[in-house]
C-alpha cells in the first residue's frame, strides 16, 4: 500500500497553507490586491527554484540561505518599483505588504525540499504547490471583497476599479464589512483550511480503499 505518499501531499498541502496565512491576514481586503500577492508570490517561488539550480551549478550551497534572502529582498523592491510605476495608489496601500510574499517564500522554501532533477521536474513540482495557494488566496480575497465591500475589484492604474456586486447606501458602511477585517480573514482561512482538510481526508481515504480493493 502506498499510504505514506498520500499523506505526506497532504502534510504538504495543508503546512503550504498554513504558512501562507502571514500573507492573507494582514493584506487589505480586496480582490485587486490579491491578484498583486498572487503574482508576486509566484514570481519569488519560481526564481527560488532558478536561482537554486544556479547556485548549485556554481558549488555555492553553503551561502543559499543567505544569497536567497537577499535574492527574495531585491525582487520584493523590484517588484515595488513596478508596481508603483503602475498604480502608485496600490503602492501606496500595500506599503510594507508588498515584502510579506518574501518572508513567506523562504519560509515555505526552508520547510519543503523539492527532489533534485530536471529544471521542467523541479518547477512543475512547485507549480502544483503553489497553484493550491494561488487558489486559496484568490477565493479567500474575492470573498472578502464581495461580502466585505460589496464588490469585485482588478488592479488599475489609478488604483482599483470595482464592480459592484451589493449596493450599499453611500451613508454607512456594507453590511458585511467584519469579512474584509484582519478577524474576518483570520475566521475564513481556518473555515476555508477546515473545508480542505476535509477534502484532502476524503481522498486519502477513497486512496487507501482503491488500493486495499486492487490487492
């Protein structure tokens, strides 16, 4: 029986998101800066895996802890400038924010080690990962958004445009504003984690039972 495999996805799945929360707490609530994080956390996972392949080809394992540090660093203010370029308003708002995909890469880069083999092998393992926190976080920001505010909002270059999904009077604030808070983020990561552990339990399960009918 292959169980330990089964598993070992899910203690991924589950500890990949967990570490994402530093980054969909604390991020402003709406669907355009979402997309933002969603890019920039991409971008970070990817070079890491570039970058590391780099390092080793030039026998410098020793220092790649600190070299993908000031790597993470150097991209996060790349990345700023961008965006500033951009939208300075989204600049503007993100301020900090903007370098918290950073810490968030090389921790779940520390954590999890990606067997060594072919660049394309190395970067689709990477892609499976983080298509599952691209997902989550994109959910998670548009609930936010479309509960919390009312409406569904894209990156722009004067800052956000809406579209607005709940009127609300211009007098008040929306009904449902608690879910664009940081308590509120807080309350749908651990409903949403809860979901996918679910999710992940039942197809280890219907795994294990597959493979006990197929002996």
């Amino acid at each position: 029986m292959n169980i330990p495999l089964f598993e070992n996805e899910r203690k991924i799945v589950l500890s990949y998101l967990m570490a994402s929360f530093a980054l969909l707490i604390p991020f402003p609530g709406r669907f355009a800066y979402g997309i933002v994080l969603v890019i920039t956390m991409t971008v970070e996972m990817f070079s890491i895996i570039l970058f590391r392949r780099f390092m080793r080809f030039l026998h410098l394992e020793k220092m790649l802890s600190v070299l993908v540090a000031v790597l993470l660093i150097s991209e996060s203010i790349i990345i700023g400038q961008l965006l500033y370029f951009f939208s300075p308003v989204m600049a503007l708002v993100l301020s900090f924010d903007i370098y918290f995909p950073a810490a968030s890469a090389f921790v779940i880069s520390s954590m999890f080690t990606i067997p060594e083999g072919k660049a394309s092998q190395e970067l689709l393992a990477v892609a499976k990962t983080s298509s599952v926190f691209d997902l989550f976080s994109l959910v998670i920001f548009a609930v936010r958004d479309i509960f919390g505010y009312g409406t569904l909002s894209f990156p722009s270059s004067t800052g956000i445009d809406e579209i607005v999904i709940f009127p609300a009077s211009e007098s008040s604030l929306h009904p449902g504003i608690f879910w664009a808070t940081v308590p509120g983020a807080l309350i749908l990561c651990m409903l949403f984690l809860r979901i996918i552990l679910w999710i992940q339990t039942n197809i280890t399960l219907a795994g294990m039972k597959q493979e006990v009918e197929n002996e």
